[in-house]
C-alpha cells in the first residue's frame, strides 16, 4: 500500500499529466516534458519521489548515462570490481542473474523507500550502488552537492550509435496496441531531443560541465575510449570507486580477470541472460537478452544515410562546441 507520502507525490503526478507538454515516445503512449526533460509517467513519478525523499549515504555511488550508452556493462563492471573480495569468479552473482539486476535502477521505483542494500550482507562502510538515466540538474542538490560525498560515474557515447541502439532497444519494448515507428521517425524524435530522458545533447552536458566543476566527484567516461582499452578504465573506475586495484591483484592477473569476466562476449554465453528477464518494479519485463545486443562501436554505418550522419554531427559539434567535449565526429565539423 502507498504512504501518505507517495499519494501525495501521484496527486501531484497526476496534475502534471494535464499541464506538462506531450509528445510521443519511442516505447511509450506519451511523454511529458518536465524540467527540461522527456519522461514517461513511470519516470516522471520515479523523479517525484527522488527529489522529494530520496536519503542518500555519502558512501552512494550512481551510475549516470543516457540510455543505450553502455550502462549494461559498466553496471557489470562496477558491480564486479566493488565485490572482487566477496565472490569467487566461479561462483559470482552475475552467474546466476542479469547485469539489472545488480543494483537498484531508481527510474522504476515507486515508493518513497530508495535505502536498498544491493546484496545483503554488505559491510557497513560499503558503498551502495545506484543507476539512473535521469539528467544532473533533476536529481536532489542534496546528492549532487559535492559536500554530500555521493560520487556519480558518467558514460557517454557517439550519438549516432545511441539512437541505432535505442531504435532496435525500444522498438521491441513498444507495446503492440500502438502504431509501429520507422526508423525514420525515430531518427526525428532523436534530433529533435523529443525522446524518453532527451534532449540527449543536454542530458551528456549536464554530466560533462558537473564533471568539469567536480573531477573528484563525477568520473566521465567515454564509451569508445573505454572498448579501445578496458583495463586502464577499470583501474581508474576502481579507483574512483574507493576500492583501488593493488599492485598484489595487477600482477595476479585480477584487472585481465574483470575485464573478461564483464565481457559482453561472456556476458551473452550465459544462460540467464539467453532465457532469464529483468522484472522491474513498475511491472516492466524485459528480457535480458535486449540488454546485450552487440555494443559495438560504428554500427550506424549499417543504418544511417551519408545524410543522417551529417546531420547528426552538424547537431553534435554545434551543441558541444564550446564545451570542450568531443564526440563522435564531430572533429570534422571545426571548420565549418
């Protein structure tokens, strides 16, 4: 049964749903721009929630991307680096259920309690870890403030390969009951930022300048540069993750060991992850499967026009060109 708290936060809910502008979504009816943001009803409460009750640990460690920007693994990566002393590689969680359901996605939570240990029993001091898709400027001052402690991993990558994968993601999750979308028009909604968690430019910008004020605080990773040399991010993540990579575990082979085990190749040759489903706490069934399609870096190429490329870039290096951040090919753009 909900709490006085959470009525209050679907009432609220509730009126924003008749004033908010709407628009289509890519797997859902509709969507509500809300702080600058396109989210479905589910998200929208989720935020409502967040921002009003949400009682953070210094210790809390959140892992932050637009979606289809390689959050899968990196959910894999943290959850295995964090818990290296506690489970055997034989004997491992992530044999026995899929990468979402490591830690908690707090997208999907519909009550006001957000205090979930992710495995039970951790140690006291132990961080917690978190995942979101929500954008820096929604999430509670109370956790971005850098005097809170909590500590966000951020990872973007080419906007090009992100819409390919939330066209082949979300597409399968659309509800058969509403009209199917092309291709095309998903390519629309994606540039026009009007798509769940977009404008994606805004949403990669946010993490980027909080990161540029916090490089203690934020540590933002690049997706491409992460497959170009896994190992060297690992080391990085676990030492932004306060559980540092010793010079002991280096020479027995532990960053190699991670980096295999968290593979996207291994993680697809499991049997939870051929047949077994996240189930999430709105009632959403996904199966594991979706999670893992192929990751790789340039599949665009097998999916957009010369012109869509184009036209991605030009949006890419005009939104990031005076930021510093470079993505994609955006480099190609500099003197135009």
């Amino acid at each position: 049964m909900s709490s006085v708290r959470d009525e209050e936060e679907e009432t609220q809910l509730d009126q924003l749903l008749t004033e908010l502008p709407r628009a289509v979504g890519t797997f859902q009816k509709d969507l509500y721009l809300y702080q600058g943001m396109w989210l479905y009803p589910d998200a929208l409460l989720s935020i409502l929630l967040m921002q009003n009750h949400f009682n953070h640990h210094p210790t809390d460690i959140f892992l932050t991307s637009f979606m289809k920007s390689g959050t899968t693994w990196l959910r894999s990566l943290m959850f295995t680096i964090l818990n290296r002393s506690r489970f055997d590689f034989s004997n491992h969680p992530l044999l026995r259920k899929g990468p979402h359901d490591c830690f908690p996605v707090l997208d999907l939570y519909k009550s006001k309690d957000y205090n979930i240990t992710n495995t039970k029993p951790l140690p006291s001091n132990s961080p917690l870890l978190f995942a979101t898709h929500f954008a820096h400027k929604m999430l509670p001052s109370s956790i971005t403030d850098p005097s809170s402690g909590c500590k966000f991993v951020y990872v973007c990558r080419d906007p090009k390969d992100v819409l390919v994968s939330v066209w082949h993601f979300n597409i399968s999750l659309r509800p058969k009951e509403l009209p199917p979308l092309s291709f095309d028009q998903v390519f629309n909604m994606f540039c026009e930022g009007v798509m769940e968690y977009g404008p994606y430019w805004d949403h990669v910008l946010g993490y980027w300048n909080a990161a540029l004020e916090s490089p203690d605080k934020i540590l933002f990773f690049k997706y491409e540069e992460m497959k170009r040399d896994p190992e060297v991010h690992v080391k990085k993540l676990a030492e932004f993750m306060g559980v540092p990579i010793s010079v002991q575990e280096e020479e027995d082979g532990m960053v190699k060991k991670i980096v295999e085990f968290c593979s996207l190749e291994h993680l697809k040759s499991l049997e939870i992850n051929k047949t077994g489903d996240y189930r999430a706490n709105n009632g959403l069934v996904v199966p594991n499967q979706s999670f893992l399609r192929k990751g790789e870096v340039g599949d665009w190429k097998c999916h957009l026009t010369e012109e869509m490329k184009d036209q991605i870039d030009r949006i890419t290096y005009d939104k990031f060109k005076d930021s510093g951040l470079t993505l994609g090919a955006t480099h190609e753009l500099k003197n135009i």
